[in-house]
C-alpha cells in the first residue's frame, strides 16, 4: 500500500467493500485508528473490516457506551470507542495495553483521544463528510 491513499466513497456499500478489501491484508495483530466527526462511517468501515475477518457484520455495533467489543472470528476483532473518554490516562481502565498485546485486529474509533498511548506503528483512517453520501477516506501508515 502507498505512503497514504485517498478515496471518495459515494455510499456506505462502498465504505464498507473498501474496509473489507483492506481488511484482507491487515497483518495479525494490527492497529488501525478511525477519526473523523460523528455519522461520517467509521462504525460502516468496522463492519466491512469484520466481514474481512470472517466475521457477521450484522453483529457490529459502535461501543460507545460499553468502550470495547470483542468479535471472534478467523482473526479476532477488538472493537473500541473513546468517543466517551475524558482524559488518555483512563484507558488502563478498559485494559488497553492487554488489548495491544492480543492477537488480532485492534481497531480504534476516536482514536486520536488515546495520544500517546497509541502504538508506535498504526494504520491512520480519517473520514470527511463531504455531502449526505459521500465520504472522502484516506488511509495512511503512522510509523517512525
């Protein structure tokens, strides 16, 4: 994959084909943060990750209140919203380092609210809400 890549999705059937292509080549374990406002598909692009993993997509729902959840399936998904979170330091909490320590595909919607505490490598996914159906999605590896 490029450096970053840039995409306009025109619908959520879109957003999601995009995540479940990606989601075929996302190494065991892997991070991938998710920013963007809200309504602007981020929970979709989870959905089209876990079809990816072998996983219902029926079954994905954003965790907003609960912060985590977990599907198994051929790779496991771990599922987390900070949407809710009020300051970095309570992630160990929901026990955030276990979580990276896991096999699995580790995705994190609200991500940038984790600062510091997010791995040194990770997949960056940022949405724009461009009109009603169209989203503008680029996808970039953050490393050293």
């Amino acid at each position: 994959m490029p450096r970053e890549l840039n995409i306009i999705s025109h619908s959520e059937s879109e957003t999601q084909a995009l995540a479940k292509k990606l989601g075929q080549h996302f190494q065991n374990p892997q991070v991938v943060v998710l920013t963007g406002s809200l309504g602007c598909g981020k929970t979709v692009f989870v959905r089209g990750l876990a079809t990816a993993l072998g996983i219902d997509e029926k079954l994905v729902n954003s965790p907003s209140f609960t912060m985590v959840n977990e599907y198994p399936g051929e790779k496991h998904l771990f599922h987390l919203d900070l949407f809710r979170l009020d300051d970095p330091s309570q992630l160990h909490e929901i026990g955030w380092n276990e979580y990276l320590l896991r096999e699995g595909l580790f995705v994190v919607e609200w991500g940038e609210k984790a600062g510091e505490y997010l791995p040194i490598r990770y997949y960056l996914v940022q949405f724009k809400i461009l009109d009603e159906q169209q989203r503008e999605i680029t996808i970039s590896l953050v490393q050293p």
